[in-house]
C-alpha cells in the first residue's frame, strides 16, 4: 500500500505524553470506588456522541433511557441507530481490528435495519457533500473497496508504526476509502477505538468519541486537509493525538483525579454542568439545558449557585465570553 501519511518529529513527543498520561489512568482508576459505573457512562456518553455526529436527534438522557430500556417518545431510526452503535461497542472484546470479516460484521452491527447493504461494501458510487451540496470528497471506486481495504487491513496488521499512530491512520484511510453506502464515520471511529483497545485496554472505556463530538467542526477540516492535493492524513493524526490526550485527561478529572476537590458536595446537575464547560468553555446556556434535558432556569440556577462558591467566573460578555473552572 502506498504511503499516505509524512510523519510529524512531533508525535513521538506526544506518545511519550500519553504514556504518562497512562500511568494517571491507571492510579486514577485504583484510587476510584465507581470505575464500572464510570467506565458504562462513559460507553454510553461515546455511543451518543458517535451517532450526534451523523446527525442523531436524542438529548444525552434519551441516550441513556434508550439503553436502559426505558421508553423513549423520539424517531425509530434514531432509536435503533443508538441502540445498534452500543450493541456494536459491546463487541470490542471479541472483535479483531484486522480481520475485514470482522469489520462487515461491525458494520451490520452498527446499520442492521437502517440502511441498504449493512455489512457490504457498497456497490454504487458515493460523494461526500456539505449542507450547501459542494462536492467535499468522493469515495473511492465502488470496484476497488475490496482490495482496498484488504490493504489496509493488511499494513495495520504488519507495519512497526505505533498502534496510536496506526489506529489513527485507520480511522482516515476507512472515511477516505468510503467502502460503505453509509455508517462510515460511525465505523472508523469505532476501528480507532478498537485498535487502541488491543494496544491497552483502557482505551475501551476512554472518552475518545465524545472529544471529537465537542470538536467536530475541527474534526470535518482535518478530514479535509488530509486529502486537499493528494491524500496525506499527518493533519488528522496530529488532530486525533490532541483528542487521545483530551479524552484521557477527561478520564482521569471524572475519576476523582486532579479535580476531585472541585466536584465534592456539587449536585449531579452542577457535575454535569463542569464537564460540559471543561469540554467546551464556550458553551451557552441553552447549549446546556439541550445537551442534559434541563430546563434553561434550572441551568441558570445551578450556574449561578456554582459561581458563588467561586467555582467557576464567566469570562467576558455574555454573547462573546466563556466559562472558566477555578481549580
């Protein structure tokens, strides 16, 4: 398979990073006494952000309601998309990222009764478009998804690159190939995860999903700059090293690590409310109240009683500012 990728002297600062970084997840989760609950949220919390991605219309408690079994008053399709992504994350244990006949079973998983040839290459051609319907990228050749992708499948499996490096360049090459009518985002996200997992496990359970959920606008322009004159993913790689870090510095704060202090005796609406501002520190109220089915009152309220306690101050105009979390 041709090089597409130039590598950046950067990352290896960066793995070194995530290493460390590693050794935290791990005290962290010793030293927590709800890892399993943590580990179940955050599945859930990757489950919904991976398919709010594709354009999944449910409130982050309709996510959960739906895996919980509970009723849900919203569009089938959007049920059954939530509930095949987390059915198909719950498989990452026995899943093997190189095996092509694993990854159409993921993907039947994932789009079983949602789309056409769920767990087939696709047999037509496809174009990627933004809302304004410009041609942003087109697959490859529908004739040419097999060999492709057993390609690919084939250097992951053999190449000495660096199973956060490779995982990466997975992810790109799956969205750039296209090898499916759709589910290819949500398919390529799930492949980095799962060849981090084999790597080191806890990357089952870290929050990777949902960082790039927060960043999504990002995450479109590095797809993009990654294949402009010709196809070198180095800006996507170097975009997903900043979420790995992210997502396990996430980890760590939810696990009572480097801001256990902050969320003592806080309600589970003022948690919810640090997390969203530590993941976007500028986001709005409504934002807010959308992303925790809350009414926006009750969200002023919590904001309000967090900002007396000196928790966090909001930085510059309403309209224009952001929050900051006094640690």
């Amino acid at each position: 398979m041709q090089n597409f990728f130039t590598y950046n002297p950067l990352w290896y600062d960066k793995i070194g990073k995530i290493y460390a970084l590693l050794e935290r997840v791990k005290i962290s989760e010793e030293q927590s006494k709800d890892v399993l609950h943590l580990r179940r949220t955050n599945r859930i919390f990757s489950v919904g952000s991976t398919t709010a991605i594709e354009g999944n219309r449910l409130t982050v408690q309709q996510v959960f309601d739906v895996i919980n079994g509970k009723t849900v008053l919203a569009p089938l399709h959007d049920i059954m998309e939530v509930r095949n992504a987390f059915a198909t994350y719950e498989q990452i244990p026995v899943l093997d990222p190189y095996s092509v006949a694993d990854f159409l079973k993921a993907h039947r998983l994932i789009t079983e009764n949602l789309v056409q040839e769920a767990g087939q290459f696709r047999t037509v051609g496809v174009t990627v478009v933004n809302s304004n319907g410009k041609i942003l990228h087109s697959g490859a050749d529908y004739k040419e998804v097999p060999r492709l992708i057993d390609e690919l499948f084939e250097w992951s499996k053999t190449t000495d690159d660096h199973a956060l490096i490779k995982s990466s360049a997975m992810h790109f090459m799956i969205e750039h190939i296209h090898p499916f009518r759709d589910g290819n985002g949500r398919i390529g996200r799930l492949w980095q995860t799962l060849v981090l997992s084999k790597w080191n496990p806890i990357f089952e359970w870290l929050p990777v999903e949902t960082m790039i959920y927060h960043n999504q606008v990002k995450y479109y322009e590095v797809l993009q700059q990654s294949h402009i004159n010709r196809v070198d993913c180095q800006p996507f790689i170097d975009f997903m090293f900043d979420i790995i870090e992210d997502a396990m510095c996430q980890y760590i704060d939810d696990n009572g690590g480097i801001n256990s202090g902050i969320f003592s005796g806080l309600k589970a609406t003022q948690k919810e409310i640090l997390t969203l501002i530590r993941e976007n520190p500028n986001i709005r109220t409504y934002e807010m109240a959308q992303k925790l089915s809350k009414p926006v009152r009750t969200i002023e309220n919590n904001l309000g009683q967090l900002k007396e306690k000196g928790i966090i101050v909001r930085v510059g105009s309403k309209k224009t500012g952001y929050w900051q979390i006094n640690k």
